[in-house]
C-alpha cells in the first residue's frame, strides 16, 4: 500500500464510450502524474500537475482529458479511445517544491498507484 | 532509440543464482532511481543514487551509479523468488531533470 489508489482497477471500454479514470493520494503530497504503460515500452509520462497547475502535457491526444480539482484527487477523462490507447494507466504523486521549477524534482521520489489496465475494443 | 536502454529484457534464472541487470544512456542524469514492479501493482522505488560512482546497498541487492552518471547496475546476491518483478530504472535528465524510464528487466527466479 503506497498510499496512491486507483479506481477502476480495470476497464474495458468500447470506441464510442465516455469513461474517467480516478487517481487519489492519502500522502499529502503536491504533485501528482498520469503515466502510460505498454507492454516492452517505457513508462510515458502524459500529464504532470503541481499545486493542481497542469505544468505538463507531452503531445497526449485531446482524447485524453486530465482534471485535478485539488492536490489530492487526479482524474482522466477518456473519450472516443482507439485500441491502440489499451494499456496500463499508473497514477502517481510526489512532494515537489513549488517554486524550484525543474530543479526542485532532481531527487524528488515518485509513488505510484496500482494502475487501470483499460481495453479498448 | 530509447533514453535508457535496460539489459537484459528477461532474465529467468534459479533461486540462489547471482544476476546483474544494467541501465545504460548516452545522457547524463542528476539522479537515477530503480523501482521493482509486480504483476499488477505499480512500480515501487527501491533506492535513489545522485553522486557518479555512488554503490548503495538494500540487503542482497547492490546499486551502483556510473562515474560519468550516464549508466547503473543492480546486482542481486542469492536471488529468491520473491525477487520475481519488472525492475525499472529511471533517470531525471541533468539538463532539465525530466525524468526518464527504461522499458525494464523482466526477472523471474524459480525455486
């Protein structure tokens, strides 16, 4: 237990659904991160917020819509997924200096979620 | 071409056995962390080395840090099946400390 919980564990959706997925952290951190996982494939970072200020986006298709309505609670919001999206969604948070920029993450750790694993069909 | 690249891709070997598994980069990195991922958990940070030549040590599993900070190894003493995961490394780019991961180290240790 890493204090980081997802919701749903799984979900299979098809091409034409609405679905979000839910990313809470009980570890009173700052930051908080939605990661892609593809079978072979390196962890994709996708969105990074701090203080509920979305600092990244790297090129994630509209059809990934993030929402962070406090430091504690992480959403994603899927619509119209291609198959290819299928994957394993990790949520993850860390305790990040808020005015360091890039510098304030050298050492900052990570802790993930257990993960959504979403099929699209 | 990946950032980091994780050698080997899988490693199957029996309890007991001593193994290495390496990260290597042609990028230097202000810091390199390694996390062990299980079948349906997410990834879990094992240790985090900042200093070029750093050796850090976490019971039978031994992290070290390259000189020039571009490359590491985890070497595993003794190997038990409850070592059986997805190890990852992770490094955070010196220039602008994006962090970065490897596709990983499938490990499973028979008993």
């Amino acid at each position: 237990e890493t204090g980081v919980t997802q919701t749903p564990r799984h979900l299979v959706m098809g091409m034409t659904n609405k679905k979000s997925l839910k990313c809470e952290q009980h570890l009173g951190h700052n930051a908080m991160y939605w990661y892609k996982q593809s079978a072979k494939k390196p962890l994709e970072l996708m969105f990074v917020y701090n203080f509920k200020e979305q600092t990244e986006n790297n090129s994630v298709p509209s059809r990934f819509s993030p929402e962070c309505p406090n430091s504690s609670h992480l959403f994603l919001h899927l619509h119209t997924l291609q198959p290819e999206d299928s994957a394993l969604y990790l949520c993850a948070s860390s305790q990040a200096p808020r005015t360091s920029g890039r510098a304030g993450f050298k050492t900052d750790t990570q802790y993930f979620g257990p993960g959504t694993r979403l099929t699209v069909l | 071409t990946q950032l980091l690249e994780q050698s080997p891709q899988f490693l199957s070997i029996q309890e007991g056995e001593n193994l290495t598994v390496y990260c290597n980069s042609s990028s230097v990195f202000s810091s390199l962390q390694w996390y062990r991922q299980e079948p349906g958990e997410g990834p879990v940070l094992l240790v985090t080395v900042v200093t070029g030549g750093e050796v850090k040590k976490l019971k039978r599993l031994t992290f070290q840090f390259g000189d020039a900070r571009k490359d590491s190894s985890l070497h595993i003493t003794a190997a038990q099946p409850g070592d059986t995961g997805l190890y990852l490394c992770a490094g955070r780019v010196s220039n602008n400390n994006d962090m970065r991961f490897g596709a990983g180290t499938r490990l499973t240790v028979k008993p």
